[in-house]
C-alpha cells in the first residue's frame, strides 16, 4: 500500500541513505513500463521516442549512461544489452534530491557518486581517465542546457574551466590523462547536487511517445 517504507537493492545503499515509499516505486515502475513498452528489459533503441532526448545536446552520453555495467555496480566493465528494473532504479538512485537528514558524510558520499556518474559519461575508453579536451566538453555540454546562457559564453567558460583544470592537475598529469581524484578537485565548491536531473523521464514526456 502507498506509503508503506521500500528500501533499496544492497547493490545501491549510498544513494538510497532513507527509505523509499512504494508509492514512489510505483511511479518509476510505471516510467519503466512506458519506456520497455510493458517488457520485463529496456534496450538503448526505447529511448529512441523520448522527445525531450531528440535534441538533448548529450543525448547518446546519457543513453549510453544507463548501459554502463560500471554505474550499474557490476564487476566487468563495457555496455550492457538490456537493463531490467533493478538495473533502472540503480541509475535513477543518481539522480535523487538531497535529503534533508543526510549527515556530512552521506552528503560526501552522495556527491562522489553523482561525480563518479559523470565521469563514468567522458570515459567511454572506460581506461580511468578522460582528456583535457573531454572535460572542457563536460562543461560546455552540461551549459548548453542552459537557455539564458549564449552559446558563445557557455564556450569562454569551458575555456576558463579547461585552463584551470591544467593549472590543478599540472602539465604531466594532463598529458598523462585526469583521472577521477583530479576531477573531484575540479568540482570542488560546484553544486552538482541541484544539476543532475532527468526532465526527459517525467511521466508526461513518455506519454506521448506514442
């Protein structure tokens, strides 16, 4: 019954620090249904209808997001064909609000995840490490979702935000790659928390997918 406390999989206990109502799971069932068109798996080819997607300036970098067995706490690495519903809770725990009673430590812990989600996006190689040039990508990607950003000024700031990435890393580290320690020192004091959402999986996006 509605309201009754569902705790999450063991496979994603950081991002689930409370407990989940199964009203709240019912809701994200019903997405998953949507999406998988009632199958009991979702294959990239279901994202192909989400229309807020067609024109989502990093489109294949989130589909591509959901099939990474890395981010779906599996042992090997690469894409996966098909995810089920456990699978798409794990991905959507990403995305949760800060809770009002998480401590400092849930909070370090949640924000590691969420950064640890979006490095995952840049190292498609999955080698540990993205470019110089990758990461000026992260941030001009993310800003372009910004409609009361210019495009030209989206790009002066990935510049900025490039040449200190060099400046924290240091000219052997950028040369060598900037692994998932520099990038946490990148988005230090940046609030990735209120960024990371998923619009394009509201209930009335998917609704008229058909």
């Amino acid at each position: 019954s509605p309201g009754v406390p569902w705790r999450a999989q063991p496979r994603s206990p950081l991002l689930f620090p409370s407990a989940v109502t199964s009203e709240q799971i019912e809701h994200l069932h019903r997405r998953f249904r949507q999406l998988s068109r009632d199958q009991l798996t979702i294959r990239k080819e279901n994202f192909d209808s989400i229309p807020d997607l067609e024109f989502n300036p990093i489109r294949a970098k989130i589909v591509h997001a959901f099939f990474d067995k890395r981010n779906l706490r599996q042992e090997s690495s690469g894409l996966a064909d098909e995810i089920n519903f456990e699978d798409f809770l794990t991905i959507m725990s990403y995305f949760r609000p800060i809770e009002m009673n998480m401590d400092e430590e849930q909070l370090d812990r949640f924000r590691k995840e969420k950064l640890k989600f979006l490095f995952h996006m840049y190292d498609s190689d999955h080698d540990g490490k993205i470019t110089l040039q990758e990461y000026r990508n992260v941030v001009e990607e993310l800003l372009s979702g910004n409609p009361h950003l210019e495009k030209e000024s989206a790009r002066s700031i990935a510049d900025g935000a490039m040449m200190e990435a060099a400046s924290i890393c240091g000219p052997d580290q950028v040369y060598e790659g900037i692994t998932f320690e520099d990038f946490l020192k990148m988005w230090q004091g940046i609030d990735i928390e209120t960024k990371m959402h998923v619009r394009f999986l509201n209930m009335e996006t998917i609704a008229h997918c058909y």
